[in-house]
C-alpha cells in the first residue's frame, strides 16, 4: 500500500494525488497539517520535514519524481 503524507496547501502533493489516481493506484493520504504528532512521527521516520513524503512501507520518496514514484509502485 502507498502511503501520501500531505498538508492541505501542498501543490505538488495534489500531483502526486493525481498520479496515482490516473495510474489506478490504491493510496492511503496522511494530512500533517494541524497533527504535530504526525509530523514528528514523519520526520523520524525518514528524517524528512517536508511534504510529500511517499512511502510503499520499505522505502521513502520525497517530493515530486514520477519515474521514481513508478518505480515504488511496480515494487509494491
């Protein structure tokens, strides 16, 4: 399962959205916007600060890359 950690202001959160809804892609969506929790969670996980963070639960990717974000889907 890909996982989409967002806030409700990332733009190019809403392209990753649309990537995967367009690739048929089934995705969970974290919201960190007002969950501080969350982000701190996020950031210990993968010791990003940013958004998007996507994960297939083994590997991370940060920000907008579609050829890598393929790739993490053929790997889920």
């Amino acid at each position: 399962m890909i996982t989409v950690f967002t806030t409700k202001t990332c733009s190019v959160c809403v392209m990753v959205k649309r990537y995967l809804d367009a690739k048929n892609v089934d995705y969970e969506t974290v919201d960190v916007t007002d969950d501080q929790a969350k982000r701190d969670e996020l950031n210990k996980m993968t010791g990003y600060t940013t958004v998007p963070v996507i994960t297939n639960g083994k590997d991370y990717l940060v920000g907008w890359k579609p050829a890598e974000l393929s790739k993490m889907i053929q790997a889920s």
